[in-house]
C-alpha cells in the first residue's frame, strides 16, 4: 500500500512539473515545434544565399549565410558560406563585417582552398576605403598590408596579380600623401621637412608616379638651402631617368637661372637612390 502511495505521489509531481514546464514554455512564448520547422537543411540556405547574392541582394544573401552557420554551423556548407557572407558584406558595403568574417575564415581555415579568397576579401575591404590623399592614409596602409600577405602565404592564387596591381595603385595613394606634406612644408619654407617628405619618394616609391615631381622639389628645395651640390644631382638624376619629362625643363632652367647646371655627385644619397629606379 505505501509503494502504490509513493508512485501515484511521483506521478502527480512529474504531472505537476510538466504543466509548470509547459506554462513556462508558454510564457517565454517558446514552441519547441515551430522553432524544429525553420531548421531549413543546409543546402538550401545555402543556394538561397547564392540566388540572392546572384541577383544583387547582398543584405538578404548574407543573412541566409549567417543562418547556414548558425543553423548548420559544423557542415560544408557552413565553411562555404562563412567566405561567401564575408563578400555579400563587401559588396553592399558593409567593410567591417566582411574584415571580420573573412579574417575569423582565415584563423580558422588557413590551408583552405578559399583561404586566399578571403584574404583577398580584407584587402579589398580596406582598398575600397582608401580616402582622399589629403586625409589619413590608415585604410590605404591596411590595403598594402594585407595584399601583400595574400601574395607571400599564397603566392600561386590567381588573385595575386589583382592584389599587385591594387598594391601599386596604393603605393601612389601613400607616395602622393607624401608629396602633399612636402609641399606644404616647402611652402612654409620649412625645408629639412620637405627634404625629409620628397626624400621619402625618391626612396621608397620610386616606382610611382610621384617621383619626378619629387626630384624636381628636391631641386628647387637645396637650391633654396643653398646646398647646390644637392640641387645639380637631382636634377642630373631627373634628366638621366626622365629626359622628357616637364619637371626636368623647369628644374634645369631653376638651375640655369642660378649659373649652374644638372651635374651628379655619385656620393649623393640621390645617386645612390636612383639604381633602385623602376625595381
């Protein structure tokens, strides 16, 4: 008779928790059923994902890879769509989402054949942001810095020509911001500064766009330190690189205007610079 008292009490507990549980469930506004319906499988997240990015509608494209992984987060699919979200975020704009989803891609799978395509996705994350060459040149340093990673850890991905190619736009981008402060401080007549600014181009973007200028206000700069000797070399250096160059005429007329003439001194820094010209 006690046996039978403690099992219908045990009944009546278990029967009294799950109305509890079930009041519960009612009152978080949770249905277990309904939330087990939007499970949608993996592949058919995924190939939403696709049609949508297909059809320009990034927004929706990433949220249907976000859910791939929050939904299937050990599948293929998951690791696919972790890359492919990263570039739906890309393309509507959204830099910081796509830097973060691809470089967490990258931590995470950096032997994967897609490894390279997300490193190439933070480049041109940081690329798409390079400001006005008048205003910090943070994100253009970013771009090079991550370009460049692309190229050393993955050296045969068919991405690596675009990422040199971008890699030299950025360049100029940093040389020309150079060239900006040098000016300014020429102007101030404030010339080591300036020195110090075109210097800075001749030596370590002389493969820009830049460099003519540099060399001609390089010129124009020691002329007005009286440092001549300094002056005769750039502007020998100039004429030998760039014998057609406007910059060359008016830095050679400077130097007329003063009696002298472009001569090089092999001792120059400038001189020295000059081999690595074009490299």
């Amino acid at each position: 008779m006690r046996a039978s008292r403690n099992l219908v009490r045990v009944a009546t507990v278990a029967a009294c928790a799950g109305l509890i549980g079930a009041c519960a469930s009612k009152d978080k506004g949770v249905d277990l059923q309904a939330y087990v319906d939007t499970i949608e499988p993996a592949d058919v997240l995924y190939n939403q994902a696709l049609a949508n990015m297909n059809n320009g509608k990034y927004r929706e494209a990433a949220r249907k890879f976000e859910a791939v992984d929050r939904q299937h987060p050990y599948s293929e699919f998951a690791r696919k769509a972790n890359v492919m979200g990263a570039f739906s975020s890309y393309k509507m704009g959204a830099y910081d989402d796509a830097v973060q989803a691809a470089r967490r891609f990258v931590n995470l799978y950096p032997t994967d054949e897609d490894a390279a395509y997300a490193q190439y996705i933070i480049g041109l994350s940081y690329f798409a942001q390079m400001p006005e060459v008048t205003r910090d040149q943070r994100d253009t340093v970013l771009a090079m810095q991550n370009f460049n990673e692309l190229i050393e850890r993955y050296p045969d991905s068919i991405y690596v020509e675009d990422a040199k190619e971008k890699m030299r736009a950025a360049r100029d981008q940093l040389a020309g911001k150079e060239m900006q402060i040098g000016r300014y401080y020429l102007e101030r007549r404030e010339y080591p500064g300036a020195v110090n600014r075109f210097r800075t181009v001749v030596e370590d973007y002389s493969n820009t766009r830049h460099v003519e200028e540099a060399l001609a206000r390089l010129v124009e700069t020691y002329l007005s330190m009286g440092l001549v000797s300094e002056a005769q070399t750039a502007a020998a250096v100039l004429g030998h690189n760039f014998p057609d160059s406007q910059w060359y005429s008016d830095s050679y007329a400077l130097l007329q205007s003063g009696g002298v003439e472009p001569r090089e001194n092999t001792n120059s820094w400038i001189s020295r610079a000059s081999k690595i010209f074009g490299s």
